[in-house]
C-alpha cells in the first residue's frame, strides 16, 4: 500500500502539470505587436506562481490551524513541496506520509469557468478508471468565485476519495484538496457540507495571507 500511495500522490504532480499546460496559460503571456496605425499598448506583466518552501506553507496555515479546522483523523506533522515551471503544491502529511490537506497554485485563465478548471484538476488528481463524482456545485463566500467536488475511486487494490474546492483569486487558481486512499488521511467528518465549510475556512485564511 506504501508504493501505490506514492505512486499515486507523485502522479498528482505529474498530472497538473500536464492539466496547466495543456488547458491554460499564464495571464499577460500573449504578446502585442502594433501596427504604423495602432497606439503601443502597456506590456501586462505575467503572475508569477508562489514558490512552494516549507515555511511559506507553514505561513498560509500553520499545524495547529490545519488540525483545528479540518480536524484529520490523524493529525498534521510535517510538509512536503512541490514546484514545476507552472505549478506549486503544499502537502501537508501525517505521521504516515498520507496526505491529509494539499494546497495547489496554478494559474487561471479568465476565459475558463471555474466549474471546468475545478473537473479538470481533480480529474488529473483523480488519473485512475472508475471514477465516480459525488457533488459538484458552486461555493460562495470564498476568492471570485469558487467550485466544490467530491469524488471517489474504486479498482484493484484502490479506494480512495477526494473533496476538493477550487477558488479563482484573481489570476490564480487555488485548490484545496483532501485525498483518502484505502481509509488513510480520513476527515473527522465525511459529510460534505462540513468539508465545505472547512475548505472554505482554509481558502480565506490561505487567501489572507497570500
């Protein structure tokens, strides 16, 4: 079980880098060329993903407020980070190694519903057959606008759920996501509509102190 679980958590970073890459760009990227005709625009400056380190996890929620809050079954110890060219992840782990709360930066293209951006991220968490949504529905009260799912997998030696919420912050895309695979990294509570309420609390505690 310790190599599926590693195999499966170091496939979410591969995946959403694969997802960025292929489903937006940074905002500011596209470049402008004027004409004789044509008035010179300002060059938009491209928003630059936060660089994922333990103590800049740790200074957007600590332990304590991680525990408090989303109360795991088994509490939060350590960190891990991971950083690519498009992304940046605080995985914030157990005792164990499982990961209880995972915080995800990647850039938001303005012309994608954040309904889309939130399937298409657990989708490449979730890169496994047999995957079943549970809810998907908007979320308010969080960033510009913010979506929750809840899903579960099955197959082989593999059960697992995730619960996640992605809120737009402007140009960013923050996820929050909780994956339990075969009843490790549990929440206290399984009831949707108290993970949401949590997730929430962590999105505007995070978004506060961006």
């Amino acid at each position: 079980m310790q190599s599926n679980r590693f195999h499966f958590i170091c496939g979410i970073a591969v995946g959403l880098l694969f997802f960025v890459t292929a489903c937006s760009s940074a905002p500011g990227s596209a470049s402008t060329s004027a004409t004789a005709t044509s008035t010179p625009q300002p060059t938009a400056t491209a928003v630059t993903i936060p660089a994922a380190t333990a103590a800049f996890c740790e200074g957007l929620i600590s332990f304590t407020e991680a525990n408090t809050i989303i109360s795991p079954i088994n509490p939060i110890v350590g960190v891990a980070t991971v950083n690519s060219a498009h992304t940046s992840s605080c995985q914030f782990t157990d005792a164990a190694k499982n990961v209880p709360l995972l915080l995800n930066f990647a850039y938001f293209s303005s012309g994608t519903s954040i309904n889309t951006a939130a399937a298409n991220y657990i989708a490449q968490v979730f890169n496994y057959p047999h995957t079943a949504v549970a809810t998907s529905h908007a979320v308010s009260g969080v960033g510009n606008q913010a979506w929750y799912i809840s899903s579960t997998i099955t197959g082989g030696n593999i059960s697992a759920h995730a619960k996640v919420l992605c809120a737009a912050v402007g140009s960013f895309l923050l996820c929050i996501t909780n994956i339990s695979m075969n009843g490790t990294a549990l929440l206290s509570s399984v009831s949707d509509s108290v993970v949401q309420g949590e997730f929430v609390q962590v999105a505007n505690l995070v978004i506060s102190r961006m």
